[in-house]
C-alpha cells in the first residue's frame, strides 16, 4: 500500500487541498507542519490523533516542524458560540514552554518545535495590513464556516483576524523552513485555506494540506472529552493508568476506528486483531491492544506495563501488591475522603459511601463491600492505620466496580 492509500485506509484524509497532494504523500520527503494554541500547559487526548498522524507521517520520511502558537493563543480561535477568554500574555508563553517539552519528549527530539509568538511579535499593524491583509479580501473571510458560525451572535474583530494570522504562519514556514505542506484537524480547515490562499497570491506558489477528522466517542463527543474533563499527556497530570482505562472501555463499534487512528500497527495486525474481537468480543483483545500501544506510544513501555500491573490487580482484588506509587496512581479521580480510627459500618456512612448504617450492614453481609481487596464479613471491623496499605490508604471496593479512597489521618 502506497503512504496514500494508508492514510485513506485508517481513516485520515478528510479534506485535502493541492492537485498533486496524493503524489506529495506518496513521495513522503516534503517538510510540514502541524499547530496548536497553547490553551494550558499540557496538550490532552483530543490532541493525540494528530500527534500520532505527525509522527506517522515522520516515521515514513517527512520532515515535521511542530507550531505552537505563542501569537495566535494570545488570541483565540473562533468558538462556535462564544469569545475565547484572553489570557495573560506570561501565561500563554509559560504554555509554550511546556507543551513544547512535551512535545519534544513525545517525538522522541526528532522533531523542530517553533513558536509563532517569535516571528510575530515585532511587526507592526501598518506592515501586517499592507504585507498580508491586502491580499486576503473580507468576502473571502467572511464565507469561512469558522467566521460565518459566529456573525449572528457576533465576533470581535481580533478573532476575524485569527484566520490570517495562522495564514501568516504558513506563508512564514513556506519562506523561511521550506514548509509545503500542513496537516490538521478538520475545524481548522478555513484557516489552512487562508494560508494556501495567502502563499498562492503573495509569491506566486501552490502549497498543499490535509485535514483529519474529528474523532469521537460513540455518542457523537469530541474524543478525549470525559464530562467536560480532557485526559491530560501530562502524566503528572492524567495517569497512564487512567488514560489505559479510557481506552480499554473503548466501545465495541469503535475500536477498529481507534486502531487505525491511534496505532502505528499495522494493516494484517489490526485485522487479526479484529477477527480475534468479534469471534470472542468479551476477551477485549482489540481493546487492550489499544490501550497497551497507546501507552507505550506515548509514555514507554514501563508505563504500558504498569498500567496492566495495576488493572490486574484491580480485577483480581490483589491490591496488595500495587506499590505506593502504582496505588496512587489507580486511585486517581475517585472519590477521596479523610478518617480516622473508626468502626466500618460508622466509616462507610460517614463518608457517605453509603447512606445509612442499616445499608451498610446489608452491603457487608452480601458481601459487596472490599477493603484492600478483601471482602468485609465483620460488622465490628475497626478501621485505622494498621490496617491500611503504607499506612495511610484503605481502598475500599462496593459492588464490582466502585472504588473510594479513604485517607487515614492520626
């Protein structure tokens, strides 16, 4: 399969600009680039299919030049509803800094990561309408889906010009890195045009792009987004564990989808991944493949071992053998509470974990109360710190699937 026809195959062409884009992909030697505004000081799991395309696209000889946008993120891309918040200007670059360790450590070093913010800052706004502006004309803009969404309701004039600032980038990179191709998801399209637009007027020269679809869950949200929360790359900020979970729980109807997005298997692997998943879909094959190489990918394979260290021992009720940090780890995100010494029916109520003690005396004589991963059959267990792991953690496990973390204080 040529790199084209791979790129179709798992699903990453959506829009494409440039008549010669499938002989430039195909000949996998052109220099591109892919942007991001640095909103926080971690990139999320949204903006992992795109990091896996760039890399992809790396791996089969491309040169990647990776934005982050200094400039632009003093702005804000147009929201489909509403003006983007400012941030200070030292939060914005305290952003770029990180995302752009990050990103380095993602790639490896093999890649070169610039900042808009270096190339923009010094032009005055007389230059920048003569030089840019002039060739760009506002009916133009106006017909952009990412402008057009927001006249009813109304757009600043600082957010109209964001599409020419990002057109500004290309033409920039073109110029001065060689840059003739970008790659993007497919909200940016507008602002890719700007820039193609921007390069074809100005100098005279056909610059070329791709889009990639927005990925999404299957009810239809943004992936990544978990109940307004984004899993962070940042593992200091979002586990792997965690990020192991959301991938593990992929649906059934997605995962193929996922292993062509966010894997660097191959066409036979995923295959027989498939055929293995739909003759026993309960053993989860597909999944945990996806989780296992999502992991590894991103943060090594000592991480993507230790995140099945922990799901294991989460199943199997061995909690024991998690270390502090591994415990710390699993436990990330559930429900935390702080005690001391006390009963179990009264530490269950307490915290709220259940909602009176006659509950809690059902639960534990049904058996569908663990601590530590030992099932509770004493309605007169005491609680503390001898019997907490590294003596301050008691996990505490009802029904299958619900974990609280209790902290025992002196």
């Amino acid at each position: 399969m040529k790199f084209y026809d791979e790129l179709k195959w798992r699903g990453l062409i959506k829009d494409e600009a440039g008549e010669d884009l499938e002989k430039i992909l195909n000949d996998c030697n052109a220099t591109f680039y892919w942007g991001t505004d640095p909103t926080a000081d971690s990139l999320h799991i949204g903006h992992f299919s795109s990091l896996v395309t760039a890399k992809r696209l790396a791996k089969a000889g491309f040169k990647p030049i990776l934005l982050i946008g200094g400039a632009t993120g003093m702005i804000g891309d147009p929201r489909p509803t509403s003006e983007r918040e400012i941030m200070p200007k030292e939060v914005v670059l305290g952003n770029v800094e990180a995302i752009k360790k990050q990103v380095e450590e993602i790639f490896n070093g093999n890649v070169e990561v610039v900042n808009n913010y270096d190339w923009t800052k010094d032009i005055n706004i007389l230059d920048f309408l003569r030089d840019i502006g002039k060739y760009i004309n506002v009916n133009y803009m106006l017909a952009k889906d990412i402008i057009n969404r927001r006249l009813e309701t109304g757009i600043t004039f600082a957010e109209f010009t964001y599409t020419l600032l990002q057109g500004y980038d290309y033409l920039h990179l073109y110029q001065t890195k060689g840059v003739t191709l970008q790659v993007a998801g497919s909200d940016q399209w507008g602002n890719i045009t700007t820039g193609i637009e921007l390069i074809n007027k100005k100098l005279g020269k056909t610059a070329y792009a791709f889009t990639m679809p927005l990925i999404l869950d299957s009810t239809g949200k943004k992936f990544g987004k978990s109940e307004g929360n984004a899993l962070w790359l940042d593992k200091n900020k979002t586990s792997s564990y965690q990020i192991y979970q959301y991938f593990i729980n992929s649906a059934d109807d997605k995962v193929e989808e996922y292993l062509k997005v966010f894997t660097f298997l191959s066409k036979e692997e995923i295959e027989e991944l498939m055929k293995k998943h739909i003759e026993k879909p309960e053993e989860r094959y597909a999944q945990k493949a996806l989780a296992y190489e999502v992991i590894k990918d991103l943060h090594g394979e000592e991480e993507a071992n230790k995140a099945i260290k922990i799901t294991e021992a989460l199943f199997s009720g061995d909690i024991k053998s998690l270390t502090e940090e591994e415990l710390v780890d699993a436990m990330a995100g559930v429900d935390t509470y702080n005690s001391t010494s006390k009963n179990i029916v009264d530490l269950l109520v307490d915290t709220g974990i259940l909602s009176s003690k006659r509950e809690a005396r059902e639960f534990i004589s049904n058996g569908s109360i663990s601590l530590n991963g030992e099932k509770v059959n004493d309605l007169e267990m005491v609680v503390n710190k001898e019997t907490s792991l590294y003596n301050k953690y008691v996990i505490i496990r009802r029904g299958k699937k619900k974990y609280y973390l209790v902290i025992m204080e002196d």
